[in-house]
C-alpha cells in the first residue's frame, strides 16, 4: 500500500511537470502533504499573526541579509531553495520504504531534552507520531529532530538544497525531524540558523536574547500558546510567523524561540555553527 502510493505520486509529479491533470481530491492532497497529514480533525487552525519581515530571493540582497537581520533580527525567506526532489523524497512511503528498519533517536520535547530513546524508524510513524494534547508534558513527549545518522540517512540529505545566505566564519550543520499536529519545542536559545518546513505548516515564536519569556521548562508550546500567551501585553508579545512549505525562518544567535507543528510536519534546519 505504502509503496503504491509512493509511486503514483513519482507519476504524477512527472505527469505534472509536462501536461495540465485534473487530479481527484485524494492525489492532490497526497501531493501537498506526502501523505503526513492524519485528517482535518487532528489539525490546529490559528495560524496566528505574522510580525515577521518576509523577503523573497530579489527583494533580499546577500549584503542586505547581512546588514539587516543576520546579527540583529529574524526573517523569513519564500522561495530561496528549490526541495522539489528532497520533498517529494520525504514523503512517507518513500521516507518508510528507504529508512522504516533504521533506527533514529527520539529526545523529550522540554527545554532541557533529558531523555534519549531509540526506536525502528517505522515504530515511531506508526505509533508515536501522534496529535499532542494540551495537557501532555514536554517531559513526557518523545520528539524526532535531530540527533540524525548522517552516514545512513546521507542520500536523503545530499538532495537538500540548503538556504544560500551563509555566515561568514561558520559551517552548515543539519537536523532533520518530523513531528504530529499540537507538537513542538518550548522556548530555549542557541546559535544562528535557519528553518525550513518541507510539509506541513510551523508556528514560531521568538524573542530577542534580553527579553527571556515566561515559562515552565517540562510544559509543551502548545500549552503556554493556550494557557499564557492569551494574557501577554503587547510589550510581551513575541515575534511570531507561521511557515509554510518553501519557506525558511532565519533566528539569530542567541534568541529564544519556541515552535508548534500545526500539522503533521516534516522539517529541517541549518546549524550556522
Ligand atoms: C550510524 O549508522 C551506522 C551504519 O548503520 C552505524 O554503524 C553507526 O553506529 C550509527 N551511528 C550512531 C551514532 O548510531
Ligand atoms: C522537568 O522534568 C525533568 C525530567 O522529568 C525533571 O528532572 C525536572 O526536575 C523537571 N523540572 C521542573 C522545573 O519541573
């Protein structure tokens, strides 16, 4: 089944490229989500504000990124990669049929990450990607982002075109996740990079490295989205944006952020270490 499906999306997205389809409700969405998406029920809705500055490829020169935001602020980009064949490689059939006997490393989804736990690539689809609930624990959630086995996930990671705006004196690091509606990581800081979500859609929020958030280490995002963020002031508001497929999020050194997966999302980010 999995692998059927796999292979009539290579044929569309083929088919695509060439002549004008009508394709039936199912194809489209398998095309748009990879297959990830777990139905409209499970989906989170609010997209939220977006105080974030957009640019795409023209309107942002490379010494514009330098002056402008790589030291001082976030910025989303739309449309500076091109993952046409990384995203379509990262569909589920195709994501369980090359990796579902490999084993990745989960870590709890609190600021902190205490705990590791091994499990098959395809136990964790099957089982543990989930929709988080609101009162479920950081602590308590296993979460896959990072902690990736380059050598035998490579051929997957060679096909990512990363975003072309680097830091001088720094070196590219990837981390590579996937992650159920409700889920994400609570507010914590470390060096520059980028984000770019290959399916489904990521709410971020972010505050510069002086201006340290409220909250609990081992609570979720989604339960400071829901429990605290309704009474911030405006002078507290984050920055916030929700991205979406072909676009990638530029955080800064140092600033705090947290993120909600609003869908089943699969993503990857650049480490400018
Ligand atoms: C990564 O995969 C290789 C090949 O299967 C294995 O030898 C190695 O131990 C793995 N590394 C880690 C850190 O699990
Ligand atoms: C968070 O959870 C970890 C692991 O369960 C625990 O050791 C730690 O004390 C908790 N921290 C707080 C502030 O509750």
């Amino acid at each position: 089944m999995e692998r059927s499906c796999g292979f009539v999306t290579l044929f569309l997205l083929a088919v695509q490229t060439s002549v004008p389809y009508e394709c039936t409700d199912k194809t489209c969405a398998e095309l748009r989500d990879g297959g990830w998406s777990q139905g409209v029920e499970t989906r989170l809705n609010d997209e939220g504000d977006c105080n974030i500055d957009i640019h795409n490829a023209e309107s942002l020169s490379y010494t514009a990124f330098i002056q402008q935001y790589a030291y001082s602020k976030p910025v989303i980009l739309r449309g500076v990669t091109d993952n046409t064949k990384f995203r379509f490689l990262c569909s589920k059939s195709h994501l369980l049929q090359e990796y579902g006997e490999r084993t990745i490393r989960l870590s709890t989804a609190n600021t902190h990450s205490y705990n590791k736990v091994d499990v098959r690539f395809e136990e964790f689809v099957k089982y543990l990607l989930t929709p988080q609930s609101v009162d479920s624990l950081g602590s308590e959630t296993l979460y896959f982002f990072g902690d990736n086995n380059f050598t035998e996930w490579h051929s997957l990671f060679d096909e990512y075109d990363a975003p072309p705006y680097n830091l001088p004196h720094t070196s590219p690091a990837y981390s590579f996740g996937i992650a159920g509606p409700g889920t994400g990581v609570p507010f914590h800081w470390h060096g520059p990079g980028f984000s770019e979500v290959i399916y489904g859609r990521k709410r971020w929020f972010l505050y510069p490295p002086e201006q340290a958030p409220e909250f609990h280490p081992n609570h979720t995002t989604l339960s400071w989205v829901t429990h605290s963020y309704p009474g911030l002031g405006i002078q507290q508001r984050p920055l916030e944006c929700t991205i979406h497929p072909g676009e990638v999020l530029y955080f800064p050194d140092r600033w705090w952020h947290a993120t909600l997966n609003l869908d089943t999302s699969v993503f990857i980010s650049t480490f400018l270490g």
